[in-house]
C-alpha cells in the first residue's frame, strides 16, 4: 500500500509539473499573470494531491525526506498554476485529474 501511495504521489505531482510547461513562441502574446484566483479544477487536484501525500506520510516506513520533497514538489506546482490565466488553469488541471482517475482505477 505504501509504495502504491508514494507512486501515485510521485506521478501525480510529476503530471502537474507537465502540465504547468507553457510553450509559447516569439510569435504569441505575453501571457498576463492572473490574480492569483485558482480554477475550480486545480483546487481539487491540489486537494487530491495534499490528501495522497498525508496517506503516504502515514505508511509505515515512510521517510520524512521522501515526504517533504513531495511536499516541495506540490508547492511548487501550485505556485506555478496559481500564476496562469484561468482558463490555462482549467486545462493544465484537467489533465492532470485525468491521470490521477486513470492511476487509480488502476491500482
């Protein structure tokens, strides 16, 4: 169960660090900052996320460090996301609630 739970946290922190990589080219507009709103969507995908990384926290064997970096990891995505527009949000965390259904449906 343990190792289930870190892979499913690696994974899904890994499909939020996807999903935040906006490509842009010379050719398109700068993209604006948001006003730090986040879509519905990403609440609950950082929701999921927080709640997977507790239940790893929790499995015997665990280590801190393996946790707190998955924590950093977490962070780091939501500060990346919260900085979008909204509708890149609602994208970027759309695929990424795919992957976690799908990692779960799995396991």
């Amino acid at each position: 169960m343990k190792k289930i739970l870190i892979l499913l946290s690696t994974v899904l922190l890994a499909k939020i660090a996807l999903a935040t990589e906006v490509k842009t080219s010379s050719l398109s507009m700068a993209k604006v900052a948001s006003s730090n709103q986040l879509a519905q969507q990403c609440q609950k995908l950082f929701n999921e996320g927080d709640k997977l990384i507790a239940e790893a926290a929790k499995q015997p064997g665990t280590h801190t460090a393996q946790v707190k970096k998955l924590k950093e990891k977490l962070s780091s995505s939501k500060q990346q996301i919260v900085k979008m527009d909204i509708p890149t949000q609602q994208k970027s965390c759309d695929k990424g609630l795919v992957a976690l259904n799908s990692i779960k449906q799995r396991y």
